[in-house]
C-alpha cells in the first residue's frame, strides 16, 4: 500500500494578495471589473431613485398648485355676472334706500375677489397689450394700432400663470381711428 501525503494549502485570506502563482491573475481580474460593473449599477439606481422621487415631490406640487382650478373655472362666470349687474344698474338704486343693500353686495364682491385671489386667479391685464393668441380670444377686428387689444369684451383669467379663460378682446388692424379734433389742434380717439 503506497501512502502518498497530500499537502492541503490554506486558501488565501481575504484582502492578501495571493503568493502562490497558481491562483488566476485573470480570475481576480474578472471579479475586480465585475464588482466595479455591480458598484456603477449600484450608483445609477440611486442616482433614479433621487430623481424619481423629484418628480414625484414636483408632481405632488403641482397637485396642490392646481387643485382649485376646477373651482375656479366654475366661479369666474359668477364674477363676471356681478360685474354685468354693477355696470347695468336701474336708476332706482341711486335711492338712498338702495344704496346701503348695494354697498352689501359690492362687498361681497370684493370679498369673493379677494379670496379668489389669494387662491392664486389673477385678471389678464389684456387693454392695450400686444395680441398673445394663448391670452387672448379676437372677437373681431378695428380701427387701432395693429396687434393690439383695443377693447375687452369679457376678462380673461390665469392661475399662477396658467391661462384658465382667455380675454375675449377687440383687435387694432392698422387702420387709424377715428378722432375728433379738439380746440387747439389735440384730437381725441372716438
């Protein structure tokens, strides 16, 4: 019987740089570039995961920045008609009797106003303005400079600058207006 005494060599310890030749270069060579491959991936998946959540916080923004708009599109004819009543008011309501009731309504108004407003609606500021088709609905065209809001018909309104109602607006088309002359040689735009 022939013993033959096989020598067992410890495996290298982690972090040791192996002594023994027979260890593959190229193996520790292929593990170094696959944990470099793995730590690259590592780092893009965080780098959507931040990004992701980003959009998300930016998404949830704009959630509650909007959220009213609905609300708001609904009630802009409601402002529209108190306007319509306080510019066709009877005679009669220059009756001191009156006047008090339509103080009471005109706060009202304002009050509305006021809490649509720190809503974030704001009136398009559309008179005299150069035409923005995105701002502005023309009804038709006259006499003005051309390009140019010469009379609003109903208001527009935005919603931190998103445009729920576009003005509807007259618009200048070249053409000079009409005026009549004034003593001492002013003129005034009919």
């Amino acid at each position: 019987m022939e013993s033959k005494k096989t020598q067992m060599k410890a495996p290298p310890q982690a972090g040791a740089a192996p002594s023994d030749p027979a260890v593959p270069q190229a193996g520790i060579k292929e593990l170094e570039a696959q944990v470099q491959r793995l730590t690259e991936i590592a780092g893009r998946a965080q780098a959507d995961l931040q990004n992701a959540k980003i959009r998300l916080e930016k998404s949830a923004d704009e959630l509650r920045k909007y959220a009213a708009e609905t609300l708001l599109k609904r009630l802009i004819p409601t402002i529209d008609n108190f306007q319509r009543a306080f510019r066709h008011l009877p005679a009669a309501a220059q009756d001191p009797e009156f006047s008090e009731w339509i103080k009471g309504v005109t706060a009202i108004e304002q009050e509305l106003l006021r809490q649509l407003t720190d809503m974030g609606l704001t009136k398009i500021d559309a008179l005299g303005q150069l035409l923005d088709p995105s701002r502005h609905e023309v009804l038709m065209q006259g006499p003005g400079k051309e390009g140019t809001v010469t009379e609003v018909f109903e208001e527009g309104y935005e919603l931190h600058g998103r445009v729920l109602r576009p003005a509807k607006v007259k618009a200048g088309d070249g053409s000079p207006s009409q005026s009549t002359p004034q003593p001492g040689g002013a003129t005034v735009s009919a």
